[in-house]
C-alpha cells in the first residue's frame, strides 16, 4: 500500500528522477528561468527552494549539503554568490510558475518556472525610471514668460539677409516666337546642306 506517498513520480524510477531534478535545477541556476510542463515544475519547486535558503548561511556543510544534490561546481559557486545575496531578504517563495499553452506534441500542460528575484516585470520594488519625452518640449509660465522677454534692440536679433534678385519672366508669346524661329533656322542649316550635297 502507498498511503501518504503523496508526491510525483514523473513516471520515472527514484534515480532516474533525481538526476532528472538535479539537472534541471542546475539549468534554472544558471539561466534564471527554464520552460517545462507543469508536473515537471512543480516538482522541481519542491526540489530547489531548500536548497536556496541552504544557500543564504555560507558554510563549508551547507555547500557540501548542496552540492549533495547538484553535482555542479559552477552551479554551486552561482548559487551561493549572486542568488544567495539577492534572496536574503525573502523568506521563501523564491520560484514563479507561469502556466503556458498546451505542447503540441502530447497536449502537455507547458509552464515557465524562473527565480522570482530576477525578473524586472512582476517585481514590485523596483524603481521605475522616467522615459524622456520629447513630443511637447518644456512648458514655460507667465512669469517665466515675462522674465525670457528682455528688452534687446531688433536690429541686433535680425541679421541682415540680402533682397532676393529679381527675375523677369518672359510672356508666353515671345517664348513661342523664339521656339518658332529656331525651328525655321534649324529647317533652313538643313536645306542649304542637301544643296551642298547635290552640288558636289
């Protein structure tokens, strides 16, 4: 009988399924944030947390108590320097679990399980900072307005521009005599060269 045996197998066998954990705790170690299915996440929740809050009293036995489970140097050396220090204000809960569309595969519950500390979007203390508008430029009061206007001389303000030349426009008809004449003259180089040609 499996009475209060109460938590997933994962469909694996006991050593196969700690290997499993212990790698994909090392992988949420290491990257923050790993997608899975949810079975595989919330185990892992239950896999990661007390090793976390081991992490946050920095002992030889508290990292070989780890180092137990995770097998990995540089895992253990992550865990116990940048997360420890960005944990030890939080009293547990230290994994999200964000439930994702179903796999297309098998239609298994897909889920995203991160570090709660390590994500800007869903943190509340984090400082928002102000984005530079420029749409409207600064807005100027009254008073503002009154101080800005001092009394400058104009001729100082404005330089001098030179007056724009003046371009006479011929009329319309004038145009066409001239396009008329140069096609006569055109007309008449073409004569005189067909007379050279018959004379020679």
């Amino acid at each position: 009988m499996r009475h209060g045996k109460k938590f997933n197998h994962l469909g694996r066998k006991a050593a196969h399924r700690k290997a499993m954990l212990a790698n994909m705790a090392c992988s949420l170690i290491e990257h923050k944030r790993i997608k899975t299915t949810l079975a595989k996440a919330k185990a892992l929740r239950v896999y990661i947390e007390p090793l976390i809050t081991k992490s946050k009293n920095d002992t030889t036995h508290s990292r070989r108590v780890v180092f137990s489970y995770l097998k990995q140097k540089e895992a253990i050396t992550e865990l116990f320097g940048d997360i420890s220090s960005k944990v030890s204000e939080r009293n547990g809960g230290y994994t999200r679990i964000l439930k994702l569309s179903n796999r297309l595969g098998d239609n298994a519950q897909m889920s995203l399980i991160e570090l709660v500390d390590y994500n800007t979007e869903y943190s509340t203390n984090v400082i928002k900072t102000k984005k530079a508008r420029r749409r409207g430029g600064k807005k100027v009061s009254n008073s503002d307005a009154s101080i800005s206007t001092v009394d400058i001389p104009l001729a100082e303000v404005v330089e001098e521009t030179p007056a724009p030349e003046v371009v006479e426009e011929t009329p319309a008809a004038e145009v066409v005599e001239e396009a008329n004449d140069a096609k006569e003259s055109k007309e008449d180089s073409e004569d005189s060269k067909a007379d050279d040609k018959e004379k020679k």
